[in-house]
C-alpha cells in the first residue's frame, strides 16, 4: 500500500484484530491488550479516528521508549468508604480501569457518590469510554486527566498544562448516554499530529512555536506550546484538573509528568480522578420522573436544530455497526512496518 492508496474497508472485528496482534507484537501482556484494543475499536467505530487505530503509533512508542510496564498487574484499594484506588503500576490505564470500575459502581449506590483514583498509568485516550460505560450503568459520571505540560496558560507562551480532558455522562431511557469530553487545551494534541501527517496547516490560534510567535505550522506547535480553549476560562479549567487528578490524588502534574519522561517521547504517566454519581441517591424513587426533566432539557436544544454532545459520534456508531469503517491506507502502511519490525 502506498500512501496516496485508497482507504481501505476493515469491519470492526478486523480493526479489533489488527489492534490486538500489534499491541500483542510490541510487546504487551494479554490483558492489556485486549483492554487497550477496545478503547481503538471505540474511536474508529465512533468515527474519532485521532483516537482509533492511529493510537497504535502512539502506543507502540510508548512500550518501545521504556515508559510503560509491558506486563503490569493493576492492585485494587479502598482508601475510604467511598473511594476506590488502583495503582496500576505503570501500565497503562485502561486495564486499571477495568479493574476498579465494578467497585466504583457498587459504592456509588451504597453512598449516592463515589470516587476512583487510577495512579500510576500511562494514559494516552479519550476518558468518553469511561463515563460512558458509567452512564450505562444508570450513573452521573466525570472523569479528569492532566498529561505532559505541552499547553501554555492563557497570558503565557511556554508549556505548564497537559491538554487536561474533561469528561462528562449522563443516562437516558432508551437512548444512550449524554456524553461530552474534551481537551481544555484549543484542539486535541492528536489532531496537531494528524495534520502534521498530512502536510496540512493549522489554525494559528492552536498554538505557539518554540519563539512563542502563533504558528500555522502543526509540527513548530508540537516542538512549541499549544493554546487553552477559551482563554482564561480554559486555563482556570487546565488549572483545575492539574489539582484534582495530580496532588489530590497523590499523582504527577503534567509538568512532572513530562520532567519522569526524560525525552523518551512517551505517552503522559500520572493519574486519572473519575466520579460517579447515582440520581437516586438525591431523589430516590423519584428518579424516573427527574430524569423524564431532563429529557426536556435535552428536547429543548435539539428542537431549536442544535446538536448535542457525542450526536455525530453516535451516528458514525450505527453506519460503522452496519458497513464497518475506512481506514487511512498510509496508517495501515505504518501499522504493518510496526508488526514487522516488532
């Protein structure tokens, strides 16, 4: 395959294959790898395909740098009644995920509310598959993650902040969850890449370069700073999850985090805060009826033609479900020359 090829039609059991034999192939224990396949077969089949198969890159060069342990057995603790901890000694952090988030649910409706604190993973995914397994599970849900320092505050030009995601789950009757999650940081880091990849320009409100002058240039933004969205409203939020996903939890801020990577060029090691929430726990057997409240909310946006959150990835999940997805045939190009040289 060449890289000006076709794209090229996999089905989502394909994708699911390719991702676990690559992870498999660079080194990764069985466990991991089917947990972190999932989180790829999620984006390619959400159509979030900076966080598809592409991720394969990313996290080949995270095993390959030495920056996650390989064969990490996740330990699980209570701190507190309702709290949940797994040390996921340096693997990455969607097997510790797994491993903690059956706990969080059965507090969350002992207490009414519950919090899990992941240390020590190797995070390098969108959190919406977290809050919204939690939401499927009938819960209010949040999640929150720095990463390495590649943002700069509002009124600065060098690095301090991750691009520090925000995730958000709310359930619905028979339909599924209200989900948001994004980056405090202008773009995701992974779209910077993608139109490095591409040889495409990016908007100059994404990010600085290296003099901190606003650049066009994807990869002067990398070597660079990225941008908070929204100004001083993102940066007080990149603030925030610095907080309450590194010292609050015991964990790395994302400037320590990028300092622990010594220029090895892998994936962000620190932690993640997720909390969930039961609507009964407030309303009790009126739960039913304050949800049917929301649904107006919901009705109310949509009937005016907005678009509410994770909408689009939705419908990308029914065509992907039916006809499977198209990937990139230049990525496909990449992933085998991994394989082979794994």
């Amino acid at each position: 395959m060449t890289a000006d090829a076709a794209d090229v039609a996999m089905s989502l059991d394909a994708v699911r294959m390719l991702a676990r034999t690559t992870l498999l192939r660079a080194g990764l224990s069985a466990p991991h790898a089917d947990a972190v396949a999932e989180t790829m077969v999620a984006g390619e089949r959400d159509g979030c395909t900076s966080h598809g198969l592409y991720r394969l890159l990313v996290a080949t060069n995270s095993i390959r740098a030495g920056t996650v342990r390989t064969d990490a057995v996740p330990t699980l603790s209570e701190p507190a009644r309702a709290l949940v901890r797994v040390d996921g000694g340096g693997g990455f952090a969607q097997l510790a995920f797994e491993t903690g988030r059956g706990m969080l649910v059965e507090k969350a409706r002992a207490y009414g509310i519950a919090a899990l604190a992941l240390n020590n993973v190797v995070h390098f995914a969108a959190l919406w598959p977290e809050v919204e397994w939690l939401a499927d599970q009938g819960l209010v849900a949040l999640a929150f993650t720095p990463s390495h320092a590649w943002v700069a505050p509002a009124g600065g030009t060098k690095p301090v902040f991750g691009t520090n995601p925000i995730a958000f789950g709310w359930p619905r009757p028979d339909t599924p969850p209200f989900v948001f999650d994004f980056a405090t940081s202008a773009v995701a880091r992974g779209e910077i890449e993608l139109h490095r990849r591409a040889g495409r320009p990016i908007p100059d409100d994404w990010g600085y370069d290296a003099d901190g002058a606003p650049t066009t240039d994807a990869l002067a933004a990398l070597n660079g700073a990225m941008r908070t969205f929204g100004g001083h409203k993102g940066s007080a939020l990149a603030a925030m999850v610095e907080l309450i996903a590194g010292p609050l939890i015991g964990d790395l801020t994302s400037r320590e985090s990028i300092a622990a990577d010594g220029g090895a060029g892998g994936s962000p090691l620190g932690g993640e805060l997720i909390l969930a929430i039961d609507p009964a726990g407030f309303v009790g057997d009126a739960v039913d009826a304050h949800l049917v409240r929301a649904e107006r909310l919901f009705a109310a946006i949509q009937g005016q033609g907005a678009r509410l959150p994770s909408q689009r990835r939705y419908a990308a999940r029914a065509e992907s479900l039916a006809h499977g997805v198209r990937v990139p045939a230049r990525l496909l190009s990449d992933i085998a020359a991994l394989v082979e040289q794994a």
